[in-house]
C-alpha cells in the first residue's frame, strides 16, 4: 500500500447567489464542511489500514446518526470547538438539498476515492497479493449497499449523486484489479522464449495489408501511423521486452496519437476515437489469427486483453489530466450521461452524446467488469 499518500485539501462550496432557508446559516455550512473532511479523513485512515468492514460504520454514523444533537448552540456556533460538533440530522439533509452544497460534496468525493484507488492500486501492473485482491473485490461490490442503507432518509436526487460517485468509485475498483491480473498472467506468457517466437511466428503470416484494407473505411487512419505500429509492436516482441517495456511502448503510442490534440477542447473526444479504433484494429488481427488457428492464439488473446485494458487506463488519466478532473470524476461523468461536464465534450459531442459515450464506455471498459464479477482466474488458467 501507498502509505505516503497526502490527502489534498478540498475545495470550498461555492454558494454563488444561493439564499439559504430559515433556520440555515453560514455557521451550519461551514459546520458541514469541517465535519465532512473529518469523515473523509477517517475513511482515508480505515482503508489504509484494510478495515474494509468499518466503512459501513462509518457512513452509518455520518448519515444516519442515532442521537444527534439539537440542542440549539449547534445550530449557531460561535467557536472553533463548536465547529467540531455535529449537525442535527434534520439540517445535513436540508443542506444536501442545495445544489451548489451537493456538487461540492461530489467534487469531495472524487478527491477521497482518487486517493483511496492510489493508495490500494498505486500501480496497477505490480504484482498485489491475491488475498488483497479478493479482499479489495469484495468491498468493491459492499460499496452501494452500504451507502444506500446509511441514506435510506434522505431525498432521491442527493442518494443518487453520492451512490453515483461511490459507483464509479466501485468500478474503477474492479477495473483496476481486473487489469493486474491479466498483468500478471501476461508477464508469464511475455518471459516465455518458445511464446514469443511462436507469436512472431504467427503474426508475420497475418495479412496486414488486407487488416489496413478493411479497417481503413471504418476508422480512417492513417497508413503510416499504422504501419509504424506494426513494425514497432514486431520489434518489441522479438526483443523479448518486459512487461514494463510494454507499458511504455503503450504510452508512448497515446503520446504519439493524442499530441495534436493536447490543450485543445477536443481531446477527450479524441481519446474516446483513439479507443475505438485500437480496439477495431486489435480485433481484426485476432480474427485473422483467429482464421489461421494459429498456435499462439490463446497468448495473443491474452495479451490483448491486457493491452485493450491498459489502453484505457492510460487514456482515462489523459484525459482527467488535460481537464483538470480526477481519473474517477472523467469515469463518474460518462457513466452518468445526464450530467456530462461541458468540459469534457465539444459541440461536435454533442450531436451523437447518447449513442458515442455509451459505446466507448461499454464496448471498452464494461465488458471486463462484468466478466470479473465471477472468478477471473478460470479463463486465464485455460489459456
């Protein structure tokens, strides 16, 4: 574990022209937001030291709280040790009601969820013991639950902003210990010297010529950027390179295909094409391997798995890192596309929102979650 993390701070809620009700005051906001980075900081604390089955206790205690206090000095503080009390449950939900205090919350929350992703996975191609994984998996899928249980009083909207974040939180979660194990059962089949001539083997009877013909109409690349990536990913394997060999060859192929794009409003929409296209290509060179039954099928197979998966890693962290968001806020946004950043589209987006997003979301990131609800380990066992 990452335990050298530092928590960033938090934003402040910015209320704009907001008249707050009778009987809610700047204290109580201010009130809120010492408790709720408190909460947050102890939720940080509990996952650092794997107390997993804490968390529900903890939202538990925020959210529904069994005897709070209303005793009237908590309502108009006037100290700084006032500020550490607590507020009464009537009056947190009457603030979550405010939206400017629902989306500072979920600015808050994507920071708390970025730091606890890095402190379990900081890196997502090390090796992570199978007990933690397992361990990881199964607080992944409580997460929701959980949070619905401690919030069953509260208003729909201000539920579902928060199971929304904890959601997407949850996924990336299952995302990323998905990808290390196909990490790690790639990392054999990549120091394996009779492997890996056998690909290259296979591959250089594959019919790149007829893979370009046919992609070309649907994703319009250009020739020599694919033929450069042909050649590269032929060099790399016959150099019998290391699974961190790999990973930079891959990021160095985002940097390569996205550098026309950066600091432009375009870029995530860019990145999403970029996916689409790797995946038509990556699928049409397992086909035809596919065709030839090839010997090396099932370590092709494999590692594109594990290159798709990877991929998307890296351009999710592209794109959170060009507009300024977390990792988990760029994949909260397009899992919820009634509340899709402006940021995070063009004018071109918008036009075919429904249909693109909700391809790029499921046919490249979905299809592993859902294969990894079950046992991951049998089908790369087989192969």
């Amino acid at each position: 574990l990452d335990v050298t993390h530092v928590f960033p701070e938090f934003p402040a809620p910015d209320l704009g022209n907001v008249l707050l009700q009778e009987g809610v005051t700047m204290n109580d906001v201010k009130t809120l937001q010492l408790l709720y980075r408190r909460h947050c900081e102890v939720t940080l604390d509990v996952v650092m030291n794997l107390q997993f089955h804490y968390i529900e206790k903890l939202w538990q205690s925020f959210w529904s709280p069994k005897t709070p206090s209303s005793d009237g000095s908590a309502a108009l503080p006037s100290s700084e040790e006032e500020h550490e009390g607590t507020l009464p449950k009537d009056k947190l939900i009457t603030l979550c009601k405010y939206e400017p205090i629902l989306k500072w919350m979920r600015s808050c929350d994507h920071i708390l969820y970025q730091a606890l992703v890095e402190i379990l996975i900081p890196d997502v191609l090390r090796p992570v013991p199978s007990t933690l994984t397992q361990a990881i998996r199964n607080f992944a899928k409580s997460l929701e639950g959980w949070l619905m249980n401690a919030m069953s009083e509260f208003p729909p909207q201000v539920v579902q902003t928060k199971v929304g974040v904890v959601s997407a939180f949850a996924q990336t979660l299952r995302r990323y210990t998905s990808l290390n194990h196909l990490a790690q059962a790639a990392r054999a089949v990549l120091q394996n010297t009779s492997q890996i001539n056998q690909m290259l083997s296979d591959l250089n009877r594959v019919d790149f010529a007829n893979v370009q013909e046919q992609a070309s109409w649907v994703c319009q690349c250009e020739e020599g950027m694919v033929q450069k990536l042909e050649q590269d990913f032929k060099l790399t394997l016959q150099q019998q390179s290391s699974l961190d060999q790999w990973a930079s060859w891959l990021d160095n192929v985002v940097t390569q295909v996205l550098k026309h794009h950066e600091g432009s409003p375009s870029f995530p929409k860019a990145a999403r094409q970029f996916l689409l296209k790797w995946s038509f290509y990556s699928s049409m060179v397992i086909r035809d391997l596919t065709l030839r039954s090839a010997a090396s099928f099932g370590s092709f197979h494999l590692i594109r798995l594990l290159y798709d998966e990877y991929m998307f890693y890296l351009v999710e962290h592209r794109v959170a890192q060009a507009t300024g968001e977390t990792p988990i806020a760029v994949m909260g946004e397009f899992g919820d596309l009634s509340s899709l950043s402006p940021t995070l589209l063009d004018k071109d987006d918008i036009s075919d929102l429904g249909s693109e997003v909700d391809t790029d979301s499921r046919s490249v990131g979905e299809p592993l979650v859902k294969r990894e609800r079950s046992d991951p380990g049998h089908s790369l066992q087989e192969i």
